[in-house]
C-alpha cells in the first residue's frame, strides 16, 4: 500500500512562521526528507520516533543528488510511510519541487503541496518594507542569480531586470551579483538603485545590509562567503 507525501513549506527559518498545516503533517510524520536550511528548530515539531534524512544542497559542499532525493522520497512512500519533503521558504520558488512530484505521479504516489512564507516576502517584512509599492513598485519578480554551475544564467530577461517600476529579488545570487550589477547599469538601470543584502532572514543569525547595486556589486566582488542570502533591489523605499 503507497504511503504519503506532504511537500510541506519550512518558510524562511522561524518556526513561528510555518503555516499550522505544515506544523500538524510534521508532527504525524514517519519519515522527514529535510533541506539544509530547514534544519534547527523546525525539526523539533518532528514527533519522536521519526526518521529525520538530511537531502539539503548548498553551494561548494557536498549534497545530495536530485535523483537520490527522488529515490528515497519513492521508497518510504511505497513502503506505506507518511513522508514529510520539507524545503526551505517557500515549495514551489527555486525548490527542484517539479522534478520530485513527476517521480511520484510516474509511480501513483498521492501528494499534496503546503504552501509557506518566502523568503522575499520574510525579509521585506523584516526590513519593514512592501514589496510593492502604489505607482512606483507594480510588480514583483523572483529571479535565480546562478545557473547548474554555479554562473550567471545566460538567457537572463535583462529587460524584465532593468524594469524601473518592478521590485526584483534575487536567490542564490551573491556570487554573480557583481556581474549581473553590470548588466544592469551597461541598460541604463542608476547605479544608485537601492538595493537590500539579506542573511539568515527570520534567524538569530538575520542580519539585512542596504546598498546601491553599484555599492553591493563593490562589497560582493570578491567576497569568499557561503552563508545563503538574498537580495532586493528596485524603488525599495528606505
């Protein structure tokens, strides 16, 4: 008999700001497949008992292959087990959530998606900003900062970037910043664009920086960082 899985939204690290769905289906879990950033105390809503499998990727350390995430997530369904897939902000942004819900359709596995917070909308709130704004900020765009290897996408929409009425956030973008800033400045885009640098949102770790994107791209030239970040930029109003 197929098992269950509950593709279930960490948000950006808080526990308090996991939906209550999210916090019922992780206690009733038989198995949790978790992403390195929703590790800590998330987990501890986790019944005793439970089987926790770290499946997190990070950048420059070793991580889990895709096709193994799906393996396992295949194997404890069918062995009739409630699996709890916990990713970090939101499911469905930047999540790899596509290739693991085709490997359970192809095998008849039921699932189901919790949606949660992201972490744009997290660290806007933190920063006690609105991502849009009435007349300046009419949309809002998620954008990924590097491709499989680690660059900068090649088929970027420049013109959707350098839209002045739109704020955009990028993920996974520290390291390509600096070249994405020029970019953006060689189409016409101010150098002195606000932009926001966000570590650890939600976290004892938090910690939000503001910039020009000229000045961001100066801070991150170079940088030898890790630490997972996002960054706004666009009217922001500081």
């Amino acid at each position: 008999m197929s098992g269950f899985v509950s593709f279930v939204s960490s948000g950006p690290g808080d526990p308090e700001l996991l939906t209550l769905r999210a916090a019922q289906r992780l206690g009733c879990a038989d198995v949790v497949l978790f992403d390195d950033l929703s590790r800590g105390p998330i987990l501890d809503l986790v019944r005793p008992g439970a089987e926790l499998i770290s499946v997190g990727k990070r950048a420059g350390r070793p991580s889990a292959k895709q096709e193994h995430v799906n393996r396992l997530l295949l194997d404890h369904a069918l062995a009739g087990r409630r699996v709890v897939r916990l990713k970090s902000g939101d499911a469905g942004i930047f999540g790899r959530l596509e290739e693991e819900i085709t490997t359970l359709t192809a095998a008849g596995v039921a699932f189901e998606i919790i949606p949660g917070v992201t972490s744009a909308a997290a660290a806007a709130a933190s920063a006690g900003l609105p991502l849009t704004r009435r007349l300046t900020a009419r949309r809002v765009q998620f954008v990924t900062g590097a491709d499989v290897s680690g660059a900068l996408p090649t088929d970027l929409n420049w013109a959707a970037l350098a839209d002045a009425d739109a704020t955009t956030v990028i993920y996974m973008g520290k390291r390509t910043f600096p070249d994405l800033a020029a970019g953006l400045i060689a189409r016409g885009v101010p150098p002195d664009t606000p932009a926001l640098l966000a570590h650890g949102v939600s976290t004892p770790d938090e910690r939000l920086e503001r910039f020009t994107i000229a000045t961001l791209a100066a801070h991150l030239q170079g940088a030898e960082t890790t630490t997972p970040a996002l960054i706004l930029y666009g009217p922001l109003a500081f």
